[in-house]
C-alpha cells in the first residue's frame, strides 16, 4: 500500500487530490483539516461571499446611475446583506463537509478533522500521534499578507475577510493595495456610503494588461464610483489619530498624508504555511521551491498545491493542480515521469461590481511576442456596438489577439458581459481556432456582438496583410 497524506481536506485543491486518489487501488489516504466549519476559502471568505456582497452594491449601483430612474438611491443595508452571504456560504460549506465525509467513506481512506504538521520530511503529527506516509500533499491554502509598514499594528487595518463580515462600515477609509481584492472591493464600500482614497504604487491597476484597460478602469472608478487613487504613490508610515488614521506617502518625491477613519489593507495573500512544521522537513519555501509537476524541488515525494504554492492562486487552478499532483503522485510510485501542470491564463475581475468584468483569456499581444509570436492586435470599444448603449453599460473596451497563421491566441475584455464572452474565448484560443473560421453571427441586438467585431477586424487584417 502507499500511503499518502493529504493537509488541507476541505479546500479546493486538497478535495481535489482527495477525490482523484480515494479508492485508488493500492493507495491508502489519510485526509487533514481542522478548519472551522470547515469549507475552504473560495467558499468561505473568496470567491462565493465577494459575489454575493458585490451583487447587492451592483443592483445599487444600477439603479443610482441610471439617470431615467427617479427617486433617492436605496441605501445598502449590511445587515441583510451580511446574513444572506451567511446563509448561502453555510450551505455551500455544508455541502462541501459532505463531499469530504463522503470521501471518507470510501474504501481505504482516513479523515481527522484536526490540523496538522510535518516532524520530518514525511511524518505527519496530529491529536498527539504520528501518521508515517509515503507521500504528503501539502494543501494548506493562504492568509492575507498585511505588509510591514510603519506603525501599521497600531492602526488594525481591515482585510477582505473583515469586509465581507461587517455589518457597519466607517464613513472613509484609505486603501492600500489594489489587485483583485482591491478592485473587486473598493466598489462594494464606496456604494455601502465610504468615502475612498485608493493608493496604487503603479501608474495604473491591471498591470499585465495593455495600458488602456487600467486607464479605463481608473476612469470609471473615479467617474462611477467617486473613489480618488493616487497613482505612482508609496506608503511610508501609518499612524492613528483622534478621528482615525494618517497614512502618510509619497509621490514623484513629494509627501503627503491622507486621513481617514480607517485603513484597508488589500494586499494580496501568501501561502499558509507558518506552523505546519517546514522547518522539520528539507522544504524551503520561495521563489521556484514547487516544481511545475507539483513536486517540492527539495523532495520529490511532498507536492504542494493551490494558494499554498504560491504560484495563481485562484480557484480552477487549485483544482487543477490538485488533480495533476494526484495523477503525479501515482506516476511516481509506478516509476512513470510525472507531468508539468500547464495551463491557459484565464482570469476574470467582478471590477466595477461585475458591471465592467475585466476578463482576460490566453495571451495579450506582449506576452504573445514574449512566446515568439509575431502577433496582430485589434480593438474595439463598447460602445462602437449600440447594445451596450441600449443597456445603459456603454464603457469599456477589448481586444483579440491573434497570429499570423489566424489562430486565435488572446483576448481582454473590460466590459458588460466580458467575464461570460472568456468562457467563448476559452474555447476558442484552447480549441487553436482559426479566427476565420468563428461565426460572425451574433443574436442582434446582443452583447457578443462586440466579439463578432473583433473576429472580422482580426480577418480584415490577415486578409491585408
Ligand atoms: C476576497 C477573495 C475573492 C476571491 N475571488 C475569487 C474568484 O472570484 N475566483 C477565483 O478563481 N478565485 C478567487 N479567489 C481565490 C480562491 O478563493 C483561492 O485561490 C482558492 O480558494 C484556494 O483554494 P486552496 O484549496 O488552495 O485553499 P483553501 O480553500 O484555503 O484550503 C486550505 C485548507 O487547508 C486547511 N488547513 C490549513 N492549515 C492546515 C493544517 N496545518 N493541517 C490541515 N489542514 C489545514 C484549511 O482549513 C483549509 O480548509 C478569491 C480569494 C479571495 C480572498
């Protein structure tokens, strides 16, 4: 029998590993998770519960833009709003317990509900004994990661998880951080009534994207949703004040402080690891310690997956590579060489409340020339299409990306509709297909019409060309 040990049972990417090797012939499991209740992140605190808060703000937001609407905007009630992210998270995570204890209930499988940590390499110690496996699957997820500014502890920012459980809110807040958790929340408390300053080291949000998406998005959020950003600034020192607190920064050399009651700290996530006991293993996490088969580089027999790794912590890749480190695990028992986990960039952003997603799919035309293309890049604007004026969405823009030979390598949408039309352009850049080939056929009047201009802009090129 080989005995594989699996940390972190309810997330995403531990349940995935669990599932593919549970009842695998010659494989006994034994599953960890200690988590309270029990359910993983996306369920949780991130995907699920930022959809359903930001789906309240979006109707909010409808309907106060909208300027054939008449009458005063209804407020956002965070109460209602909170209790019914509670129930719909409850059950989500209730059936995610029962998938596990199903498992559980398989032949040859094990589940404690404890946490866990290594003594060695392959040791693992839970409710005072010890587990001896042949492999060990570390799937432990992440914790935000709050960075080690000035004065920082004196002033308890708030993090997504603390967002998406209040039930008041302050009247303005500073925020640092301003990737996908920023982008996604910032809307959500600017419609609950906060007054915010946005503080982005970059000239502009959505780095790996052409410039003109991020410079759209900051239009829009500050034309939309009143909010400030301050670009090309750098926090230095936090401090509380009577009213709150003072963040100073600065810009182009210059200081400043911006005052606030309180502080946001939307600054990404690292992998959960403190406690599990690395230092008793030959692990040392950091840049490139997880092989892209999963394996850790410093022992072939750990595999690490999902946020934990560190690699693109979102949640289909977490899956996926959970079910690659199980393929990989039996791989390399069997004396087979395992496989790299590959995959397509496919990424969406509920920005602007999920009125304007930015979704981007395969390549953009600078990641397509790193990759030794020679690519041809076509745009188009929301509202060249007269659907989106009709809807009342009428910002936004997108652009296809595809080679000389046709095939459709890339495409980024910030738009109404963009994170539905990347499910589209999945299959079309996985399947490899010809631009010429897509049907310029859109039901008129309807959003994919913005699609079909860029497949004809794209065919007009290569037929010029
Ligand atoms: C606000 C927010 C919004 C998000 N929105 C999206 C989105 O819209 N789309 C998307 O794709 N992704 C989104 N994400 C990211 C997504 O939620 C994560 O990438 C995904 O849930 C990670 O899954 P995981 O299995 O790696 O980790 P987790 O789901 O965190 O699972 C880790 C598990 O390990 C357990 N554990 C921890 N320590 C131990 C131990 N010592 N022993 C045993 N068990 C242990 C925990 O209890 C937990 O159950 C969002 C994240 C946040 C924070």
């Amino acid at each position: 029998m080989t005995h594989v040990v699996v940390l972190g049972a309810y997330g995403s990417a531990g349940v995935a590993v669990a599932d593919e090797l549970a009842g695998e012939p010659g494989v006994e499991l034994t599953l960890f998770d200690g988590g309270d209740p029990g359910g993983g992140l996306c369920i949780l605190r991130g995907c699920m519960p930022s959809k359903e808060v930001l789906s309240a703000a979006a109707h909010r937001y409808g309907v106060r833009h909208d300027d054939r609407l008449a009458g005063t905007p209804p407020t956002v009630d965070l109460e209602r709003v909170v209790e019914r992210k509670n129930e719909q998270t409850s059950n989500f995570a209730a059936h995610r317990r029962a998938a596990v204890r199903d498992i559980a209930d398989r032949e040859g499988v094990a589940f404690h509900r404890t946490d866990a940590r290594l003594v060695d390499d392959h040791t693992v110690r839970a409710d005072g004994r010890e587990f001896e496996a042949d492999y060990v699957v570390v799937a432990t997820g992440s914790v935000p990661s709050v960075p080690d500014l000035p004065g920082i502890d004196d002033v308890e920012p708030l993090t997504s998880a603390d967002v998406l459980d209040a039930t008041s809110l302050p009247d303005s807040g500073v925020v640092m951080g301003f990737g996908y958790v920023g982008i996604e929340l910032v809307p959500y408390l600017a419609e609950a009534g906060v007054d915010l300053t946005v503080v982005e080291h970059d000239p502009r949000p959505l780095e790996a994207a052409p410039p003109a998406f991020g410079d759209e998005l900051l239009e829009i959020y500050r034309e939309e949703f009143g909010v400030e950003v301050l670009t090309e600034t750098r926090e230095r020192r936090v401090e509380p004040t009577e009213e709150g607190v003072r963040l100073h920064v600065e810009c182009d050399g210059r200081q400043r402080a911006v005052e606030a009651e309180r502080l946001f700290a939307f600054t990404g996530r690292r992998p959960n690891l403190d406690g599990l006991g690395l230092e008793n293993t030959a692990l040392d996490p950091g840049e490139g310690w997880v092989e892209p088969t999963m394996q850790a580089r410093d022992d072939e027999r750990t595999f690490v997956v999902g946020d934990a790794n560190g690699i693109e912590p979102i949640l289909h890749v977490a899956k996926e590579q959970g079910f690659r480190a199980a393929d990989n695990v039996l791989a390399h028992r069997d004396g087979r060489a395992p496989l790299p986990y590959e995959n397509v960039t496919h990424r969406v952003m509920f920005a602007a409340l999920g009125v304007y997603p930015f979704a981007r799919v395969g390549h953009t035309a600078a990641s397509a020339r790193e990759a030794g293309y020679d690519p041809i890049e076509v745009g188009r604007r929301a509202s060249d299409d007269g659907v989106f004026a009709t809807k009342a969405v009428p910002r936004g823009l997108a652009r296809l990306v595809v080679a000389r030979d046709g095939t459709v390598l890339g495409y980024q949408g910030l738009h109404y509709h963009a994170d539905v039309m990347a499910k589209t352009m999945q299959v079309a850049v996985e399947g490899g297909t010809d631009v010429r080939e897509l049907p310029d056929r859109a039901y008129h009047p309807t959003t994919p019409e913005i699609l079909d201009g860029l497949f004809r802009a794209a065919s007009r090129e290569l037929r010029e060309a």
